[in-house]
C-alpha cells in the first residue's frame, strides 16, 4: 500500500514538472519568438491590417483641413494628433463603421482611445469640423489589446431627411442666394430667412418637449421651430453650397458658426439673433453676424468655448 502511494505521488509530481515544463517553454517562445507570433497573428488573425484605406468616401466629404485636424490616408496613428486625425477622416468619409489599427510603436495609444471615448467635449469637438450629414447622434468605441479600434458611427441625419432636406434648399438656394449680391449679402440673406422661418423651440428647451427635431436642420426648414442645433446646421448647409469654408463651435451649452470670410475667420450665432422675446414680436437682430472672436467672447457666457479646439478662432 506504501508503493502504491509512493507512485501516486511520483506520477501527480512528474505531471506537475511536465505542466510546468510545456509552461516555460511555450514562455520561452513568446520571449524569444515574438516577432514570429506577431507575425502570425498580423497576416493570419489580423489580416486586414494592412489593408485598411479610406478610398469610398460620400459626397459630403469636405476635401479641407482645419488647424486641430487634418484628413489622413494614415490609418495606422502614431501618436496622439494622428488618433484624432483619423477618428476625422473617419468621420468626414461618411462611414458607419470602421475598423483601423494602432502602429505598433504606438505605445499609448488604445489609453489615448480610452480617454477619447471617453471625452465627450473632445469627440463633439472633432464631429464639429465634418458636414452636417456626416456628422454623429450617438458613437460607440470598441478596442482590444491587439490595436484594433472599430468605430460604430450613428448618424444624425436618415437618409429620407438627407433627400427632404436638399430637395428643398434646391429650391431655395436660387430664391434666396443671387448672384449678383456680394457673398455677406448672401449669406445676411440665408441668415434672414432661416431666423423669419423659424422659432426658437422653447417647448423642447424647457420641457424635453420633442415634438419637433427642432435640433437638426430639418426643424428650421420645414417645421418652423430650432434649437441652436438646427440653426446652426442648416446654415452650415447654405454656407457649404456656396463655398464657405466653415465648422461648428460649441460650448458647454450652445452651438453656432465659424466661417472663413475676408481672409479671416469670424462667428455667427442665429440662435441668439433671434431672440424669445416676451411681447411675443418676433425679433431679427444682427448681434451675432459676422463678428470676431473678441466680440463674440465678450457678448456673454452662452460663447465660452474651449479656444484650443479651435485654434483658428484665437482672440487678436
């Protein structure tokens, strides 16, 4: 009975050397034989690696860069300001869904994907610089220790408001904008019509009230009311079918224009150009219209925005 149990013990311990013996060395491959596995994993696993491109790209894909980011064909970011380049070019592309990889010398980057994701202001900021109906409702980030990070994009407009929407600017555009006014003229014109179309929609504002989607163009253009998101999307529509380089600007609060006039950049705020009022006449001011960075920051606390976002709005 003592052998047998002697040899109970000889074979639980040989087992034990032989698990730890394939432990060490499958250790040892990974240490020594790392290339190789990456290797493995890069043309097996993760075979799309290398073929990652950002050829399709919609109509609405704006063909310019802005100070805080760039179009890329780099999809593979290298450090920080290259992530945010292509979350951009992502976006700007019109995707719905995208999957790149992080270069593997880029240390931090699935951290720096992490703090994106979670950075609300930061990822607004960037949806911000893309056309209207390219930009994001709702964005949900995936990653995994490998570097790949999909991003599943909802869009802030469906494609029956796409269609509604320039159906009926194709009929405006040529009522409002005429060709023998100067640009300002034209676009004081655009600015005018929207404001005497629409209302402010302090029923959603006050009371989560949606009984319009006041907060898209589509609010202003056909229901007669708009948040300061609608406002200002459906002038950043007019603005880009005639040629102005423009983005969004947000706080904390609100939303309104940049555009590039003149050779420089100056704001424009329809929202507060078409004040509540308490008579209710309805009001069209030119407060907000054109006006530059020093102005617009010293109006009110409703224009306190985070200025490194938007370097090309910096105060004189």
């Amino acid at each position: 009975m003592r052998i047998w149990c002697d040899m109970r013990r000889i074979q639980a311990l040989v087992k034990m050397l032989f698990s730890c013996g394939l432990f060490l060395i499958l250790v040892g491959l990974v240490i020594f034989r790392f290339d190789d596995i990456q290797s493995i994993l890069d043309n097996h696993v993760f075979k799309d690696r290398n073929a990652v491109t950002l050829q399709d790209k919609n109509e609405y894909y704006r063909d310019y860069n802005f100070a805080f980011v760039q179009n890329t064909d780099n999809l593979y970011p290298k450090n920080k300001q290259d992530l945010y380049n292509v979350f951009y070019s992502i976006l700007n592309a019109g995707k719905s869904e995208f999957t790149f990889y992080c270069d593997k010398e880029y240390k931090d980057c699935i951290l720096d994907v992490q703090n994106l994701a979670n950075n609300q202001e930061l990822l607004s900021t960037i949806n911000n610089y893309v056309h209207p109906f390219n930009g994001f409702s709702h964005i949900e980030i995936e990653y995994d220790n490998f570097g790949r990070v999909t991003i599943n994009i909802i869009h802030s407009y469906s494609q029956s408001e796409i269609a509604e929407i320039n159906q009926k600017i194709d009929s405006l555009y040529p009522v409002i904008v005429q060709e023998n006014q100067t640009l300002e003229d034209n676009i004081k014109a655009v600015h005018d019509y929207i404001i005497n179309h629409a209302k402010y929609d302090s029923a959603r504002s006050d009371n989560q009230d949606e009984t319009y989607s006041s907060d898209i163009a589509y609010g202003p253009l056909f229901e007669g009311y708009a948040l300061c998101g609608g406002y200002t999307d459906l002038m950043e529509l007019f603005l880009e079918r005639m040629g102005v380089k423009s983005f969004k600007v947000s706080s904390d609060t609100h939303v309104w224009n940049a555009l590039y006039l003149n050779d420089r950049w100056v704001h424009l705020d329809l929202t507060w150009d078409d004040p509540v009022s308490m008579d209710g006449y309805d009001y069209l001011e030119y407060t907000y219209f054109l006006i530059s960075s020093d102005d617009m920051e010293s109006e009110n606390k409703e224009h306190v925005y985070h200025s490194d976002y938007y370097p090309e709005l910096k105060r004189s």
